[in-house]
C-alpha cells in the first residue's frame, strides 16, 4: 500500500479524511492528510499517536477498542459455555489491526482455561478451508475478530456453526442478532455521529493531534437464545441479567 497510497494521497483536496481502514498507511503518507479513526483501536500501542488526550500527528476520531475489550469477550463467552477448552479464532491476517486482536486472545486465552485453534484467512476463498477444518475438527467454541473479509462470509459460517451445533461470539451486535450466540461491543452505528463531529471541527480549524481519541460510552452484550436452543447450549441465569439484548 506504501508508495501506491501515497500518490493517492498526493491528489486528495486538503483536508483529506480516512476511515479506520488505511490508519497505518496514511499516518505516514503524508502528515497534513487526516486520519479519522472512527473503529481503529491500540493507535498508541503501534506508536500512531502519542496518548489518547492529544494524538499529537493527524490522527484522531473515535476508537472502537477491540483489541483491548478482546480478553472480556472471550471472558464472556467462557462464562457463557462453561465447558469451553479449545476456540478458534478466524481472523484476517493481512490487517495488523485484526492480528492484534488474535494476539491478544492468544494472549488472554491461558489465563481462562483455553487453548487456541488458529484458523487465519488472507481472502474470502481461504474461507473453504476454515469451513472444512471446521467441520473435519470441531473446536469447542468460535471466536470471530470482524472485519471486511469475515463480515462477506458471516452469514454462511454462521449457519454452518449452527448445523456443526458449535458456540460463537462475535465483536459486534449485528452478528448476535443474526445468529451468531453471543456478541460484546459498541455499536457502530452510534459511533458515526460521533465521527461527522470530529470532521466538523477538523474543518472549523481545529487541529486533529489537539483532538483526545474518544472511546465508545456503552458496549452491549446480545445473546440469541434461539441460537442457544438450536445448539443445545444452556444460558447461565447470569448473562441473561448481564445481557443488553436477548434474542428470542
């Protein structure tokens, strides 16, 4: 993306707006293109900014924090499906952003009791493989890190988890809502308003490095009984009273 961004970034008119998906790559194109990151989380952890009260650089916007809410969604799940031992994890490993987050579960995984089953896809076909290892050596549970890839395959290995009688978490609420078991996160649609703020000041003068990050206000947990019941998984009466939403 290096060179080839950067001449993209050459033609844009000032001041110029990115949507999380290209933060690293525009934070070094060129320093007078503003970065919006409006899902992107552990900006300060890959050096990106300087601390959340003031970014310093062009980077601002609205933070997601999926890598660091990862341990407390599988967390969640573990408390969801007690008998949980070994999860895979499917993940895009061409986006550093969605690496962080497997390492973290990787990372958090010892600590509840479970081992990680590591299913990466680099594209959309990689997604025939994860299916087949899916089916040819079931794992306890599923974790999904959500990105443009797995998102083009979320209804189909939503229905195979559900035929494979398979437990699943998700990050974001739309994925419980369609099937997934469980899901714990922001929902993005509350973050855009968010987001056309900052643009709106950006272009009023203010400085994106004098702009702190923002993070979500509310996260919601959403189970799917109906999943559940179809699965044979029992809710625990304590994620019920946890729970934002449960789908019946």
């Amino acid at each position: 993306m290096g060179s080839g961004f950067s001449a993209f970034c050459s033609v844009l008119p000032r001041p110029s707006f990115a949507v999380r998906c290209a933060i690293w790559a525009t934070s070094r194109a060129r320093t007078s293109f503003t970065t919006l990151a409006t899902r992107e989380a552990r900006t300060v952890g890959r050096g990106l900014v300087v601390n959340v009260s003031h970014p310093g650089g062009n980077i601002t916007g609205v933070t997601e924090l999926s890598t660091e809410l990862t341990a407390k969604r599988l967390q969640l799940f573990k408390d969801l499906v007690p008998r949980l031992k070994r999860v895979a994890v499917i993940w895009n490993l061409e986006d550093l952003a969605m690496s962080l987050r497997f390492q973290e579960a990787e990372a958090a995984a010892p600590r509840l009791g479970l081992s990680i089953m590591r299913l990466p896809v680099h594209d959309i076909v990689d997604f025939d493989a994860v299916f087949t290892a899916l089916k040819r050596d079931p794992p306890d549970g599923v974790f999904v890190v959500s990105d443009r890839i797995t998102a083009q395959r979320e209804p189909a290995l939503i229905e195979l988890l559900r035929a494979q009688r398979i437990p699943s978490a998700f990050e974001f609420p739309p994925s419980a809502r369609a099937g997934g078991l469980i899901s714990y996160g922001p929902s993005i649609e509350e973050l855009a308003p968010r987001a056309a703020a900052f643009v709106d000041r950006i272009l009023k003068g203010a400085k994106p490095g004098d702009l702190p990050l923002e993070a979500p206000v509310r996260w919601h947990l959403i189970v799917n009984r109906r999943t559940a019941t179809a699965i044979g998984v029992e809710i625990p009466a304590s994620i019920l009273a946890r729970a934002d939403e449960v789908i019946e």
